[in-house]
C-alpha cells in the first residue's frame, strides 16, 4: 500500500492570516486551486488552518463582507485534520471520508508543512479507479 507521500503535491500554496480574502481568491484562481494552507509565518511553514473557496463563498460574499479589509483568520478553518508523509494511504483516506474531507494537509511531527493530497491526486496517481470512485462517494454523501 502506498504513503501519503507517493500521492501527496509537495510545496502546497499557502498564506497567512493577516493576508486579506482578495489576496488568497487571486492565489487560488492564478494556480487554479480551491485550498489554500494556513501558516504562522513564511519561515517556520507551521499550518494553523485552512481556507477553501467554499469558506470565501459562504462566509465572504454571502454575508456582504469587504474581500479587501476581511483577512484570513477570520474565514479559515482552524482545526485541521492531517496526516505524516510515512502514514499508509487507506489511514488518509479513511480520515477524509470520516470527515467528508476533499483535501488533506500533510504535516511532520512540528505540524510544518510538507505537503497536501487532494481528491484529483488520489484519482491520477492511485490507478485504482475502484478505489477513487468508492472515496469520492464517501466523501460527498451528506452524513446524517
């Protein structure tokens, strides 16, 4: 079975919490991406959240805020579920059915950044379509 590292995309885009909604919205729309990860800073890589397209969506435009003066750590998500790079494969992806997770930080033991794996990595390097269509099923089936 594979690790989290055979399928994840190394060097993810990531931000900072001081940085406004309209800068991420242009971060995610120049590298065509509907996540950015959540920093402490630019040195220490160390995630604290996430901000996805849908948080923009639901908790910028809907409600009428200023994408210009509304910054990150107001819309982001904090609690974040991860994985380790040396963690198996079926680990993660249980974890993101779990949780209904389209995408999932890869972390080291400090919480820094090494990584994210994402639905379409899952689909384009597992070759196990079975397996793809089965976690995309569980992902988006609402839980109730």
């Amino acid at each position: 079975m594979k690790k989290c590292k055979d399928v994840m995309t190394k060097d993810p885009v990531s931000c900072l919490t001081s940085d406004s909604v309209m800068k991420v919205a242009q971060l995610m729309s120049r590298d065509n991406i509907g996540s950015l990860l959540v920093i402490e800073n630019e040195e220490t890589q160390t995630l604290i959240g996430i901000v996805t397209d849908r948080d923009l969506a639901l908790k910028v435009l809907s409600e009428g805020r200023d994408a210009r003066s509304t910054k990150v750590e107001t819309v982001m998500t904090r609690n974040v579920v991860t994985c380790h790079p040396e963690d198996g494969l079926q680990k993660a992806l249980d974890a993101m059915a779990q949780h209904q997770l389209r995408r999932m930080p890869v972390v080291d033991n400090d919480n820094r950044i090494l990584g994210i794996i994402a639905q379409a990595d899952i689909a384009t390097r597992l070759d196990q379509p079975e397996k793809t269509a089965e976690m995309v099923k569980e992902i988006s089936q609402a839980k109730g």
